[in-house]
C-alpha cells in the first residue's frame, strides 16, 4: 500500500509516532498563526495609518482562504496524494510568510495571506486523513487527543510569542522568522510521512461549482459586516454585498440539492441534534472570533499594556483548554451534551460581559480571572457540543459532519473578526477627537461597546442549545 518510506535508520520509533511528531508540529505551527496576527494589529494600524475594518482582512482573508477551498482540496489529495499535498501546502505557507515579512502596504499583506491560506487549507484538508491512516483504530483517540493539544498550545503561544517579537524585533519578524521552522516541518514530511499514490479520479465527483459559491456568498456577508461600520450599513456597497449574498445563498442550495457529491450535503440539517450542534458552534465562535480580535486593541490601546505583556495576558483564554475540555468531555459522556454545551456557552459570553464591564483602571488579577472564566467555558462547550455532533450523524456521513464542524468554526470566527472591527471602527469614529490619531481614539469604551455587540450577536446560540432534540446516536 505505501511504497518509499525512509524510516529505516529509526527503528526504534515507531512510525506512528514520528508520524503524529510530524502533524503535531505541522498544527502547532498553523495555529499560532492567528493569534501572532491578531496581536499585531494594533501595531500594524499604526505603521500604515490603517483602520481595524481594513486590517481585519488580513486575518480575515487568511480564514476565508483556508475554509472556501478545502472540500476540493479533499479530492484533489485523494487524487494525487495526501503526502505530495501536504508537503505543497508547506511550501506555499513558506512563501507566504516571506512575502508577508517584505510586504510594502496592508493590501498588499492581505494578497499574500490570502494566496498563503490556500497552502494552510492543503495542510488541514489531510493532516486528520494522514493520522487516520498511520494509527491503529484503538489509538486513534489517544492520537487526537495529543493533537487538540498541539492546537490549544498554539493558540495560546501565538499571542504570547507575537507579542514579544512585537516589542522586540518588530511585526514583520512575525513572519519572517517563523520561515526556519517551517522548512524544518517540509524536510520532516518528505522524510518520515509515507507516500501514497491517490486514489482513482473518477471515483469521487467534485463539486466545483458548490465550492466557487460557497467561497463567494462567504466573502460577500463578511464584505457587507466589515464595510457596515467603516461607511454605514445604507451605503450602496454594504446594501450590494447584501444583495448578492441574498442571491448566492438560495443558488447553492439548489445546486447542492442536484449535485452527485455535494459539498454540503443538506440532508444532514434534518436532524435536530445536528443543525442546533452546528447553528451553536456558529454563534460561539462569533463570540471567539470577536474576542480574539478585539483583546489586543482593549489591553494595548486601552489599558496601555505592552504588546508582550497583552500576549501574556489573552494566554489563559486558551491554555485553560488544557484543564477544562477533559472535563467537558466527560461532562457530555455522563450526561448528554446539553447541559455542559448551554453551560459552556453561558460562562463563555458571561465572561466576555464581565471584562466589556471592567473599570479601565481594573487590576490585572481582575483581568485574569474574567479572561479565565470566559475561556473555561469554551473550553467547556467545544468538546460537549463537537461529540454532539459528531455522536448524532449515520456512520457515513461522519467525514462531511467533520468539514461542516471545520467549516462552521471558521466562518463563524470570520463573522465575529468582521462585526468586531466593524464595531470598533464605527464607535472609534464616533469618539474621534479633532486631531487625533486612529489609534488615538481607541478607548476602553470603544472596545465595551463593540465586545457587547458580539456578545448580543452571539446570545441566540443559548436559546439554540436548549432546543436541541433527543440524542439517538449514530446509526
């Protein structure tokens, strides 16, 4: 089945786990992407004379690159090969990253995060498919669990590294010195990850055009949201993107509907369990995604914190994970999603509502510790609401569940990043001081104001949950 594997001068480790090293690493390094940018955009505002709807896209662009693609990218690894895809997807990021270090403007950054996403999305379309394939059905748990923990790892360490690299060598170091590890990560996959030779092309149909207007509808709401605050929501192109995702939206569903192998397939959205599992896991990651955005613009701009010191303080949000997803997880198992998914959710955004109701002369103990609340119930909801998900949907659908569990993820990250600097933007402007710089109007206010308009967008998710059917498992 495999042919060229070049283990054989290690082995005393078995390839499984120099395998799962490989995509441990590999994850590691993707997601820390979003919080080194997310922690450099206030400095990035600053060096261009930027605004945060505009700088938004640079992570905004970066999600919708990676998620539009990744269904096609699926087939074309079982074409031509997971190893060869992966190893590209490397490739391109690499790149990216060099160029983003040189960049010369912000739209010139958000081309090239946009081109370097494409290579991120190769990455994620097979790391899961790859440790599949490597491990035993009876580790395979084990496996994903060390490799959630290399994602919550990641997460955290990025606002912290970004952070100090900020205040040391600068924003573009953010970039540029990330390049050696990565070529580090491409000589590992071609040396240990063995090859495969795809499958044959014609036995899976692709879904091109499901995929082109799923992309599109997804640029225009985020394009409607973003420019709303910056230009004003009755503005013709607020009102054109509108429109257009109004049309998109009805197109792909009836060309899902006909399609032989859908991107999306619809017929999963009949179960209860499964459309409020993923309708919540939208709402939540808005409040995420939002929160993510918004935290370095409050801690630097607003309570006048370093950038190292700011990295510092959004790291509980994520490593706090580590303590609580176990228990949610648990939770779940011994009492159904339910209850520790609403739970989760309600600690998530009232934790969110006590920091948008800190004095800006709060204490940094205070900070923590609402920071940490907020985190511990994501922690809590991701795992209770993923086994949701997943536990409620026929064997064989359990590969489109995990794209629409990734695809829900990201899209609602991206709304929560857009409506965040939408707000932000629109209360800056109103607070503007004659004279003043930008980022000179970014107050504590500002940021309660826009973090309780994410928080208002992400409370139906509550009401979502609690309507949630019986559980009946997969079939």
């Amino acid at each position: 089945m495999f042919k060229g594997s070049r283990l054989n001068s290690t082995p005393r480790i078995p390839y499984k786990w120099s395998l799962m090293f490989v995509l441990g690493l590999g994850n590691l390094l993707a997601i820390m992407d979003g919080g080194m940018v997310a922690i450099s955009l206030p400095k990035i505002i600053e060096v261009f004379d930027s605004n945060a709807s505009t700088v938004a896209w640079i992570s905004l662009a970066y999600f919708v690159g990676t998620t539009s693609p990744l269904m096609t990218l699926g087939w074309l690894a079982d074409t031509v090969g997971r190893k060869r895809m992966y190893i590209l997807g490397i490739m391109i990021v690499t790149a990216g990253l060099a160029f983003s270090a040189v960049s010369q403007s912000v739209p010139q950054l958000i081309c090239v995060r946009l081109v370097s996403a494409i290579g991120s999305s190769m990455i994620l379309a097979n790391d899961n498919a790859l440790l599949t394939a490597g491990f035993p059905s009876q580790d395979r748990g084990k496996a994903q669990g060390i490799s959630n923990m290399a994602l919550g790892l990641g997460l955290g360490l990025g606002f912290l590294l970004g952070g100090v690299l900020i205040d040391t060598l600068g924003w573009r170091a953010l970039f540029w010195i990330r390049v050696p590890a990565w070529i580090i990560l491409a000589i590992l996959a071609w040396r240990i990850i063995q090859d495969d030779r795809g499958a044959d092309p014609t036995a899976i149909r692709l879904d091109a055009l499901g995929s082109i207007l799923l992309g599109a509808a997804t640029i225009t709401v985020l394009l409607a949201i973003n420019q709303a605050g910056k230009i004003g929501i009755v503005a013709p192109f607020p009102i054109a993107m509108i429109a257009a995702t109004v049309i998109l939206v009805p197109i792909l569903v009836m060309v899902e509907r006909k399609a032989s192998s859908p991107i999306i397939d619809l017929n999963l959205f009949k179960n209860q369990v499964f459309s409020s599992g993923m309708a919540s896991q939208l709402f939540m990651q808005i409040a995420q995604g939002g929160w993510n955005f918004l935290a370095p613009f409050y801690l630097i701009y607003g309570m006048g914190y370093s950038s190292s010191m700011a990295g510092l303080i959004i790291l509980p949000f994520h490593l706090i994970r580590l303590i609580f997803s176990p228990i949610g997880g648990v939770l779940a198992d011994r009492y159904g999603s339910q209850i520790p998914a609403a739970g989760g959710g309600i600690l998530l955004l009232g934790g969110l509502f006590l920091i948008s109701s800190l004095a800006s002369d709060a204490g940094l103990w205070l900070i923590v510790l609402t920071i940490s609340i907020a985190g511990s119930g994501l922690s809590i909801f991701l795992p209770a609401n993923n086994s949701s998900i997943m536990g409620n949907v026929p064997l064989r659908n359990l590969s489109s569940a995990s794209s629409f569990l990734a695809g829900s993820r990201a899209v609602g990250a991206s709304i929560g990043i857009a409506l965040a600097a939408a707000a932000y933007t629109f209360f800056s402007d109103r607070e503007r001081v004659d004279g003043a710089s930008y980022i000179e109007n970014g107050s504590t206010d500002t940021f309660e104001k826009a973090l309780l308009l994410v928080i208002f967008a992400s409370l139906i998710g509550i009401p979502v949950i609690l309507a949630r059917g019986k559980e009946q498992g997969q079939r």
